[in-house]
C-alpha cells in the first residue's frame, strides 16, 4: 500500500474500491509532460522568490527532467494507488531527491496544477487542430484547381437542382473548414491565459509572481481570478464545441462522397488504398474511411454533450466533478485528428468521373434558365415557370430529356421561344450565366480561387 501523500489526517487506509474507483491515471497521465512543464515553471519561481532556497528549488527541477525522461523512455511505473498523474511525478519525485521533493507544492494546490497542464496540452492541440484543416483547406483547393471545367448537377432535396462547376463545390468546403480553423483560433486566445498561481480557490499566501511562470509556460494572460480559474471549463467546453461544428461538416462532405462513390451515382473513384473490400461480396470497395468519419461524429458530439452536463449545477468552485473533463477531450482529439487526415487524404486522392457528372447536370436541371429565358423576354417569373413546368411534364411523359425538344415542340408552350433557347441547353453556358459574385460561373469561380491562391500561399 501506497502511502498518500494527503494521508496526514486520515485513521485507515483507503478502500480499495475507492482507490479504483477514484483513480485518473489511467488516464489522465496523457498530461505528465504538460504537468512535469509546469513543475519546473513553478519550482524556479520558488527558487527565485526565495521562497524555497535556490538550491532546492535546482534539485526538484533536475528530479523533474530525470521523471520526465523516464516517461518518455517508458521506464516509469505509474501506480493507480496514488490517484493521478500529479501525485504520481510529486512522489517520485520525493522517492528520488528525498524529503526536499515536498518543496514543490509550496504555494499551489492540485486545483490550479491540472488546469494550468490541461490549458497546456489543449493549447498544442489546438494548434495541430489548426495546422492539420490548413493541410485540408490547400488539398480543397488544389482540387478546385483541377476541376474548374467539370460541370455537375447540385442538389437541393438531394433531387437535381441546377448545375455547378464541381470546383465550386469544392470551395465551399473550403469556406466551412475555413470557419471551423478560425473558431479553434479564437479559442486559443481563451486557452492562452494561466490559471497557476490560483491555489485552491482563493489565491496564494506566499509572493509568488505569476507573471515570471507564465512567461515560463508561454501564457500571454494571467488570469484574474482565482475561483473562476480553478473551477470555469468553459474554455475546455469551447474547444468540444468547435470540434462538434467541424465534425459535423467532415460528416456532412463523407455522406457527398459516400453517394457520389455508389453504384448509382458513379460521380467519383476513390483510391484503392483509401477503401476496403468486403470479406464476401468480392465486387466491393468501401468508402470505410468516409463512414467512420461520419459514425465518429456521434462520440464527439457525446463529448460535448458530457461535459456540459458535468458542470452544470456545480457549486463554486473546484469540485471532483471536474476530473470527468479529461477522457471525452482526450477522445475528441484523437477522433477529430484523425477525421481531418482521412478527409485530406479522401480530397487529394479522390478522381471525378467527368462523363458521369455532365450527363447528371444536363437535363431538367436547365430547366430554371429555360425559364429565365423567357423572364428575358418580358414573360413575368412566375408564368415562366408554369410554362417550362408543362414543358417539363410533356417531356417527362415521353421519356425525354429537355435537350433533344425541338423548337416547333416549345413554340407549342410559349411563342417567345427562339432557335436562341435550344443553344442555351447546355450546362456549362447555364452555369457561367451565374455571374453574380459567389456564383457558379467560371469567372466567379477562378476568381475565388485567385482568393484562396493568396490566402493560403501569400501570393494572389
Ligand atoms: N485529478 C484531479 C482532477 O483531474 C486533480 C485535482 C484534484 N483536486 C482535489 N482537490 N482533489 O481534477
């Protein structure tokens, strides 16, 4: 049996169902190099203060480095008994420097010590976060590059709506992760301000000097208040919020490529070493990477969901509550990661199928600038849609398609119609007439593109 390192007031040993429990190190220990960092940070404001001697204070920074080592080799053991990941390097520590070791947590509590390396280690990933949409937004737009000249048919109701160039659908991807990096960038400013130096709740009765450890730890904030400090995860909810948005649009663009990889729909190939085969049925080839994407959203929306019930209804200010802030972020990086990397691989791997993508956006799908032909010709809208509407179901009677109508047939509907109506059945001149800024037209699309040029490599 361990002994606790709080054990002072206490007349028997822990129960060991309490101890299992109770335990976080399983794991919480994700966070020893981020808590060993602010240590050290800690122990030389100690020693500079002087309120430990200096020589002390040296001693538990090397101890520290020594622990640290230790775990990045794998060579340390770490011990359910004693809870956490802190109390864990605190009585190793101890263990290896002796009595001097019980210096370290002069003027700090645990309340302040976890938030500070959990800030620590959501402030790298956050950062990775924002690197690894960066990777997703240049393969985005590589692949609007290539493919400004394919005209598709987009949907509305997931029923052929009009045409587009498939660069535009591109691009708009590239929009939303645009939004998703920039909400996990306002985020970071929260992050970047140091809850150390709180105590347990009401602040520290030795002069330490807060704005030497975040200077250490790389904090451009202290923060203000000690309770708010020790007890707020608002910050950390933010961070499960922005990774819910992002995955909800990672999973909405893996249900496109999902459909557009079937059967039915034949728009796009995916790369052979990005799908799966089916133990039984030898002609398939899974888009998996795809549906994971979209299955993990549901964990990640859980994570959020979990810690917002967590804090509800806690009192000021740390309570134990707060431990269960660790797994649901440590899964939504993981899951939120990993989704990013397969989305990248899917975009720069992925192969549209030009036939199949034109044949889609011909057809009805013109059958809005057939209208508007008309509007041109002084027909009010909404009697030109009721005109191209029996146009439509005459067609659709017959089995036929709006290009091969002839002009004596659509005369039939409307004496406005001229020889001029039957060239304007092609998508790729239906979809340039969308000149408007942010439209489908081949100007407006190189245009956007020059944009995203300049954005993201500094030179348009
Ligand atoms: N493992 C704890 C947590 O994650 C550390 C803080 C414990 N503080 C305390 N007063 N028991 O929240």
């Amino acid at each position: 049996m361990e002994k606790k390192l709080w054990g002072g007031r206490f007349s028997e040993g822990t129960d060991a169902f309490v101890e299992e429990f109770t335990e976080s190190v399983s794991f919480d220990r994700e966070l020893a190099l981020y808590d060993i960092k602010g240590s050290i940070a800690h122990a030389k404001m100690l020693g500079k203060q002087g309120i430990i001697p200096e020589e002390d204070a040296q001693k538990i920074i090397d101890g520290l480095e020594e622990i640290e080592r230790e775990i990045r080799e794998g060579r340390f053991r770490w011990k359910k008994e004693l809870e956490d990941v802190h109390m864990n390097i605190e009585k190793a520590l101890i263990e290896k420097i002796g009595e001097i070791g019980g210096k370290l947590h002069t003027g700090r509590s645990r309340n302040d010590q976890v938030i500070t390396a959990f800030r620590l280690y959501l402030k790298e990933q956050t950062q990775d976060i924002i690197n690894l949409i960066e990777e997703l937004k240049k393969a985005l737009l590589q692949k609007a590059k290539e493919t400004v000249d394919i005209v598709m048919p987009a949907y509305t109701h997931l029923q052929r709506a009009q045409p587009v160039r498939l660069a535009h659908y591109f691009l708009a991807y590239l929009e939303l992760y645009n939004r998703d990096q920039e909400r996990f960038k306002d985020t970071l400013k929260r992050l970047d301000q140091m809850p150390l130096g709180s105590g347990a709740l009401a602040g520290v009765d030795f002069p330490i000097d807060r704005e030497f450890t975040a200077k250490e730890l790389g904090f451009v904030e202290v923060m203000r208040n000690s309770m708010d400090a020790t007890a707020s995860r608002d910050v950390v909810i933010e961070f499960l919020s922005d990774g819910a948005i992002c995955m909800a649009n990672l999973s909405r663009q893996a249900e496109d490529l999902i459909i557009w990889n079937s059967t039915e729909f034949s728009f796009v190939e995916l790369p052979d070493k990005l799908t799966t085969g089916s133990s039984i049925m030898p002609q398939k080839k899974n888009p998996d990477v795809l549906e994971l994407i979209r299955g993990k959203t549901g964990r990640v929306y859980g994570s959020l969901v979990a810690l917002l019930t967590v804090v509800k209804g806690l009192p000021m200010a740390y309570n134990r509550d707060l431990q269960e802030d660790k797994e649901p972020v440590f899964d939504t990086v993981k899951t939120l990661k990993g989704s990013i990397i397969g989305m990248t691989k899917i975009v720069e791997g992925l192969k549209p199928i030009k036939e199949n993508m034109e044949k889609g956006a011909g057809g009805f799908a013109l059958a809005t600038d057939l209208a508007n032909y008309l509007v041109r010709k002084g027909m009010p809208f909404r009697q030109a849609h009721h005109v191209v509407g029996q146009v439509v179901g005459y067609l659709a009677g017959q089995n036929r398609e709006l290009e091969n109508i002839t002009l004596e047939e659509l005369k039939r509907f409307s004496d406005l119609f001229d020889e001029d109506a039957l060239s304007l059945l092609n998508p790729y001149q239906v979809a340039d007439a969308r000149k408007s800024f942010g439209g489908t037209g081949r100007e407006q699309v190189l245009e956007q593109i020059r944009f995203w040029e300049g954005k993201l490599y500094g030179n348009g």
